[in-house]
C-alpha cells in the first residue's frame, strides 16, 4: 500500500531514472544544428579529437552528449536513419552499465551505436555480443559502415575464421561476435602455449543483445572445451536394457514406504532408486553395493538411464537427425542445437535408449560459465524486449538494473484474458475454431506452441480443416527467415515452437528485407557478405543510386535484380497497409510457459512500431505447467461445477493460479541458477589463480624466477612435512625428505641432508636454497641460457594444462556426489568448496613437483632453436547454441577454430632412465611416459 502511494506521488523508480536520462537528451539536442552545419570531414575530425580528449583523462561521462550528437549526425549521413529521443535514453541506460528492455521493433541494433562509439573513444575496445553468427555479421556490416566513416575500425568474430583475421579482429575498436564464439576464444587464449596464439586483449566493454537469452537461458549451460577421454564405455546399453525392466513405483510418505524400483520427481527431472530397485540393480549387475566408491560410477549411470526414460522424450527434448545421431532441442527457441550434448553421461543414456552409437565421452580441459565469464568484463550491458520479470535476477547475480524504454510510439495491441480448459482436447479444438475464424477475414495469425509435437498436432488439426499454414520447428528449421518474413502477411497462418531469438522481425504485409534475401538466393547470388547487406538497405531505404554503386562491386549479381527488391519493398509497403486495416498480426499462445518471459517474447512479436495487434492464450489444466504447480484447489472446483472438455473456463481464481504456477518456475529456476553460480564461483576463483599464473608465464619475457620458486616451494613443502619440530632431531624423517628432494633435483644426489636434522623448518630451507641455485646454474650452464628459458616455460605451461586437466575431472566427480552430503546434515556447498580447496592446494603441489623433475631430469638434444608443438588431441567445444550451435574441432589449443595445427616440429628429445612411468611425458604430450615414449624405451 505504501509503495503504491509513494509510486503515485513520485513515480516508479523506472520513470525517475528515465527523466534524469531525458535531461541529457536535451543536451545532445542542443547540439544537433551545430553537428548539422559541419561538413563531412569535420564532423569526421570529431572522433580523434574525443579520443585525444579521453586520453587526456576526461570522462567518457563528461563527452557522452557531444559524442552521442555525432554519433546521431553521422549516422542521418551514412545510414540514413536519425536516433530517436527515446534511443537516446537507452543508449544512455546501456552506457551507464544497465539493461535496456526495448519492445520490439523500436530500433535495438540502432541504439547499440551510441554507447559502444563512446566506449570505443577509450581505446580498450567495445564488444557487441549477438545470439547467432547471421546477427553479428549482419550488424557487423550494416552498422560498421557507421563506424569506419567516425574513423572507427571493426571486427567480427565468427567459427573458423583464419587466426590472423580472428586476432585482428579482436584488436578493432569495435568487435562483433557471438556469446560463445567470444567465450570459446577466452578459454582458447588460456590454453594457448605461445602468446601469438592468443586473441583477447582486455575484457573492457560489452553490450549484449538479447541479454536474458545468454544470461539467464543460456546460464545452466556452461561453455566446455574437451578432448576424448582415454576409454568409451558400452555399460550404456547395459543399463538401458535394465532401466527398460525396471518398475516405477510411487514414493512413500509419513513413514509409508516407496513402491517399485524407482521413483520420478517431474518438476526437478530427477529419479530415485528405491530399497527393492538398489537391490534388483545388484542383484542383475553382480555388485555388492551399487554405490560404493568402487561402483559408484554404475549407480550414476543407472540414474541416468532412468532419467532418460521418464523425462526425455523423443521430439520434445530431443530428435534423431538423417545420420541417427540425438541433437537436442532448445527448450526457449525451439532450435535444433547440434554439437552440444547433454552432461554427466544422460547423453549417452538416451544414445543407448534409442539404440544409436554412443558418441566417446569427453573430457574436460577447460570450462566457464556464461555468469562468470560476462563477470570478467570491466562493464557490461544488455538489451533485450523481455527482461522486467528477471530484474530480480539481474541485481542478485550481476549487479545491474532493468530499465523499461519508453517505446516511439503508442503501443496499441490487445492482449486478451486466457482462454483456460479442462483439457488438452478441448483446448486444441477452439484454438482450430479460433484461427479459422481469424484467418477467413486475412488477419494473419502466429500461433505458439511449446513443444514440437503440439506443433505438429495443430497442423494435422488445421490441415484437415483445410487451412493452408506453415510450421516452424526444429525439424524445419532450415526454412526458418523465410517462414517467419512471410508470418506479417494478409492470410498467413504459422505455427511456431517457441518464438525466442528467431532474429527476423515479423513485419505487417511482409519483412521486405528478408524476402529480397530469398529472392537473391533463389536467383543464385547466395553469397554473404557486407555489401550484399548493405545492397539490400540502401534499396530499403529507397537510396537506388547507392544501390546501383554497390552493385559495381558485386560480381555475380542477376541484371534486373536492384528494380524487383524494389517491386518487393512498394508491395510489402502496400500489403502493410492492408493488414493494418484487419487488426495487424494476431497471436494465439497455445500453453503458457514456464517463464512470463518467453510468453512476453511470443506477445511481443504483435503491435510493433505502433502496428495494431492482438493476443491471446489458451490454457488447460492438463499443460505441464498446470499439472504441476497450478493449485489443486481450482481442479476440485471445476469436478464439482461438472464443466466438459470444449467449455472456457473465466474467473480470476484460475487466472491467479496461472501467474502463481509460473512465479514458483521461475523461483524454482532462479534457485537452480543461483546454485549453479555459487559452486562455479568455487570453481571460478581456482580458476583466476590458474588462468593468472599461466598469463603471468606465457607473456613474461623471463620466468626465470617464477620457475626458481616453484622449485623452491616445493623443496620447502617437504622441509615443512618431514623436519617436524615437535619431533626429536633424531626422530625427524631426515631419509624421507631425502627421497622427497631427490625426487624433484637429482643434482642434489651428493648433498648431506644429515646437516638439516637438527634444525627448525624455516632453517633448513635457508639452507638448502644455496644448493638449488647452484643446480640451477649448473642446469643453465648445461643447457644454454636462451634454450633454458624456452624450456623453462614449455614445461611449466605443459605441466599445468595437465594437471588442471586433471583438476577438473575430480572436481566434476566431486560435485556429481556431494548432493548426498546433505542426507548427512552437511552442507553440501560447503563441503564441495572445502574439499575443492584440498584439490586445488593438492594440484599446485603436484606443479611445483613435476616442473623441478622435468627440469632437472628432461634431455634436450636440439638442432637449432627448441621449437613448439602442441600435441593436443583433437578438441570439443560444446555450450554455446550461437553460429547455430555447431561444435568445432581444433587440433590445436590455441587455434582459431579452423582446425590446423600451427608452428614448427619439435626438437627430438630424449628423456633418461629417472623419469617415473606415470609421470607425465616430458614431450609434453600430456600423456603419461609409460604410454608415450616410455613405450619406445621400453
């Protein structure tokens, strides 16, 4: 009650912001008629005299309305388009490091040029982060042309792009990519074993287009570099066959116990072994105990199978494609997403379900989470239509508001109340009622559906109606920009999965821009690049004579080509008119999802620009969303009143239930991803410590030092562990540490370790370190100083890759069975960060011992100069859906995704007889000796 009086007198506090923004405005448009009266190459000469400004240490706060009205004049002279007021504000919101939710249609890519030209003046560089491969080059294109006449330099990053392009790239003012190409490429810098195989300068400046996809959908996946584990396993099909004969039962309460073997929770897509399920499952495989540490692994594999079985279905979770591989499918934009694979081993599982190959499994090399790598940057932003119901999320996880921009113009569409039934039949039929209605005046009409099955149920429906539609799903996905260009025209009607970053706008009378695309590919000019884009807006744009000089450029093109678009754009513009006059576009949600969100996303798609338009959802309490989370209470209600199947259900108790059901998802979701977030920022935290050091490594020009301390540390480490204080000079393990030392610096083999007995720890050390420098200096006189520092840091960097390698897999194994903590009245997030502690202090002890023994141990015999060779086996890059999701293979670690390994042979190197079978090979290539050349010794 308060709030809403507090509200009432000074508005909310969206509106407030939004007018402190607006007094700015007034400042860049005081200075619109001077920026009008410069010619071309002053107005050009503004940008190094803001950079110049910058560097002299003013703000980029104190230049922002001078540089947003050159930015603004610039962009009436090259493109043709003048920022509106209410783009200035969100330019404004995005500068200011906040979420800048726009409606569709008002201008987003637009906008972006505001705050990413100001940031850019620092010179720290400005990336602009888009969903797919066809956006970032498009904007890449289109708005570069903006950029390179401001004296700007851009790059666009995309999959298998030749290393010097990426880098280059990398290196512009402004940077266009993808969100998991970009988080690839920070990962791949981390692996890189030469500085010229790295990318990335500094993380400084980011906006992110569609933020809640990335940020929020895309955050329970985490980005994952990976190469093939040593074994494949065929227990998959095992455990499929066994899942197959096991009985769900029903789980017990208040002291009744479980039925059958197992038991299901659908809201989490979780299963639970019951007491006669574990023992069936020992029984069957021949195991004592079925999660014992030896076992473990099988128990984990069991569940998956389970889990595969009763929570993902074939055309909902996922498909098999022509080659009988399972893809999975995008639960929020309905997309196909080959090359990511579902983790933990459930893959496989449904790879065994369905009887195809089970594809290797794959082990991690490196990993970040979308959260924690967009927390690397200095100040990121985002834009997006839907974003208000997240904003909690926002503040909690990343620190930054929601603002709601004012849209250009009135937003006039209808949302109608939800149609809600007793059941998924009746519900379908009046939906067929209501587009054959709707669609017999011409009013298009899109039509949302949640899975690919209800989508393909409605066109059935529809087709014997004989109502010409057409669907879009994951299975057609390859029609996707033609289907949805074509989804604003008179009598369309188009049935979609999920509507979220489908990147076409759905424009009345037809999407004129994406239709002249089509046509130049259907005339064989499929060829993409920036003069084709900038082709296509000129004739937009009705700038024919622009068009005619792009032309000159584009070799290939079909004569006529430039005067039919231009037919296309006037009839697009006419049938707009048309359609306009019918209602605009008409939107049928046929089940609500789980997040308002992606209902909001569906809505959106209607009454753009200040189009007409109009909404509505059909419910029925057979939805899964209804089924379960809605109220028990409203079903009861609707048994005793007796209503059949095809009578709409209209009271605010049922509306009310609706909201409630989707608050408590998306509570439920928001908890998932806070967790994820809190055990990966243990992660996170190991992981800067790692990815520092290794920085610190492959870009110093002497680690001489580094290297030094590493030695001495570990010699230290042992000092502390065997020359125990508290013991008796004669009790201290004098031999132990011995053992330890030599282990590590065989020069030391004439040493008198007997001289440390009796002194303190700290004592001994300050007395050994002479006698490691000395080795040192002999290791160096031995070797040569400039072939000792290559050395020095191929294997420091060789080493680390390894055991961080390592390091990840007992970490995912630790995290796989630390839920079970809980049962013990432990707190399983505690647990996990203090025994990834133990791990991780563990691991740099192994580093420090296993760099002093190939240092002092390896034989190098050269020709020349030791060269470099990254012996990695080919890897996997999965978690990211941008660039259509693909996964590529690179064979080396530093590559740029094309797949070719770079630099030179190796120098042959020899190792001798002290080199330990299980340690790492000194080739450096990351496989154990006795496997690698210890088998050619032997």
């Amino acid at each position: 009650m308060l709030n809403r009086l507090l509200t009432s007198v000074f508005g909310s506090r969206n509106e407030r912001l939004v007018n402190q923004f607006t007094k700015v405005v007034a400042k860049v448009n005081a200075l619109e008629s001077q920026m009008q009266a410069l010619s071309d190459a002053e107005l050009q000469a503004k940008t190094p005299e803001l950079r110049q400004r910058v560097a002299d240490g003013e703000s980029l706060d104190k230049i922002l309305h001078e540089a947003f009205a050159v930015c603004r004049e610039a962009s009436v002279r090259v493109l043709g388009m003048r920022h509106y007021d209410v783009q200035l504000v969100g330019g404004m919101v995005l500068h200011t490091g906040r979420i800048a939710e726009m409606r569709t249609g008002e201008g987003k890519t637009l906008v972006a040029t505001l705050p990413v030209y100001l940031n850019a003046l620092a010179g720290k560089g400005a990336h602009v982060v888009t969903v797919n491969d066809y956006l970032a080059r498009r904007d890449a294109a289109w708005m570069g042309k903006l950029y390179t006449w401001l004296g700007m330099s851009v790059g666009v990053v995309y999959p298998g792009m030749a290393h010097g392009e990426k880098h280059a790239a990398y290196t512009a003012d402004i940077t266009y990519a993808t969100n998991n190409e970009i988080g690839f490429d920070y990962l791949r810098d981390n692996m890189a074993l030469a500085k010229a195989d790295r990318f990335q300068r500094g993380l400084n400046f980011a906006i992110i287009d569609e933020v809640d996809s990335i940020l929020i959908d895309e955050a329970r996946t985490p980005l994952i570099i990976s190469g093939p584990a040593e074994l494949a396993t065929d227990k998959y099909y095992v455990m499929a066959k066994l899942a197959a004969r096991m009985e769900k039962g029903v789980r017990g309460e208040d002291g009744v116990p479980s039925t059958g073997d197992y038991t299901t929770e659908d809201k989490s897509k979780d299963v639970h072994l019951t007491e006669q399920g574990i023992a069936r499952a020992e029984k069957e495989l021949g195991v004592e105990d079925i999660f014992s540490a030896t076992n473990m692994e099988l128990g984990h594999m069991l569940r998956q199978a389970i889990r595969s079985r009763e929570h993902y279905k074939l055309d909902q979770q996922y498909v098999k494609d022509e080659h009988g591989q399972v893809v999975i499918v995008d639960e929020f934009t309905g997309r196909l997403m080959p090359g990511r694979r579902f983790g933990e081993g459930l893959h496989q599982a449904i790879e065994a379900k369905e009887g195809v190959k089970i594809e290797r499994e794959n082990q991690t090399l490196a990993t970040i989470t979308y959260q924690n790598f967009f927390k690397l940057y200095d100040k990121i932003a985002g834009m997006t239509g839907t974003a208000k119901t997240e904003e909690k999320e926002f503040q909690e996880i990343y620190g930054t508001d929601v603002l709601t921009i004012p849209t250009n113009k009135p937003m006039v569409r209808d949302d109608g109340e939800d149609v809600v039934f007793r059941t998924q039949k009746g519900k379908y039929e009046n939906v067929v009622d209501e587009i054959v209605e709707v669609h017999s005046t011409g009013q298009p009409v899109l039509v949302g559906t949640v899975t690919i099955e209800s989508s393909e149920l409605l066109s059935k429906m529809l087709a014997r109606k004989g109502v010409k539609h057409e669907v879009l799903n994951a299975k057609y996905h390859g029609r996707e920009a033609e289907i949805v260009s074509q989804a604003g025209r008179i009598g369309a009607v188009t049935i979609s999965t999920n509507m979220a970053g489908r990147g076409t706008d759905i424009v009345l009378g037809g999407n004129a821009e994406a239709l002249a695309r089509q046509l130049l590919e259907r005339e064989g000019f499929d060829r993409y690049d920036s003069d084709t884009e900038l082709f296509i807006k000129a004739i937009m744009l009705h700038r024919e004579d622009e068009a005619r000089q792009i032309a000159t450029r584009m070799e290939g093109l079909p004569a006529g080509i430039l005067e039919r678009i231009a037919n296309r754009r006037d009839e697009a513009q006419r049938d707009h008119e048309t359609v306009v006059g019918l209602g605009g576009l008409h939107i049928i949600g046929t089940e609500r999802h789980e997040s308002r969100r992606i209902d909001n996303q569906l809505r959106g798609r209607a009454g753009r620009q200040g189009d007409p338009g109009s909404s509505r959802f059909y419910v029925s309490f057979e939805d899964d969303l209804m089924r379960l989370f809605a109220n028990e209470r409203v079903l009861g209600m609707m048994d005793r009143l007796g209503m059949d199947d095809t009578q709409p259900i209209e009271a605010k108790m049922v509306t009310g239930a609706i909201e409630k059901a989707q608050k408590r998802v998306e509570d439920r979701n928001f908890g998932i991803r806070k967790q994820l977030i809190e055990y990966d920022n243990v992660m996170s935290k190991q992981r800067e410590v790692i990815y520092a050091q290794r920085r610190d490594i492959l870009l110093g020009n002497d680690i001489r030092d580094d290297v030094q301390d590493m030695v001495a540390d570990y010699v230290d480490s042992q000092v502390q562990r065997y020359l125990n204080p508290e013991l008796e000079p004669e009790e201290r393990e004098v031999d132990v540490l011995r053992t330890a030392v030599l282990e590590a610096v065989p020069q030391l083999e004439g040493y008198d370790f007997e001289q440390l007995r009796d002194l303190d720890p700290e004592e001994a050390t300050q007395e050994l370190v002479p006698a490691l420098e000395s080795a040192y200096g002999d290791r160096e006189n031995e070797l040569g100083t400039e072939l000792l520092r290559e050395l020095e840091r191929f294997i420091v960097l060789q080493v680390v890759d390894q055991h961080w390698k390592e390091h990840l897999h007992s970490m995912d194994v630790l995290r796989q069975g630390i839920g079970l903590r809980g049962y013990g009245q432990r707190n399983p997030l505690q647990e996990y960060a203090f025994e990834g502690f133990n791990l991780f202090e563990e691991m740099k002890s192994n580093i420090k011992l296993n760099v002093a023994k190939l240092l002092f141990r390896v034989q190098v015999q050269t020709e020349g100069r030791l060269e470099r060779r990254d012996a990695r086996a080919p890897l996997q890059f999965s978690g990211g859906d941008g660039g259509g999701g693909r996964a590529f293979a690179a064979a080396a670690a530093g590559g740029g995704g094309s797949g070719g390994a770079r630099g030179g042979k190796t120098a042959p190197i020899t190792v001798d007889d002290k080199v330990g079978r299980n340690d790492p090979c000194p080739c450096g290539s990351g496989k154990k000796y006795k496997h690698c050349h210890g088998r050619a010794a032997a």
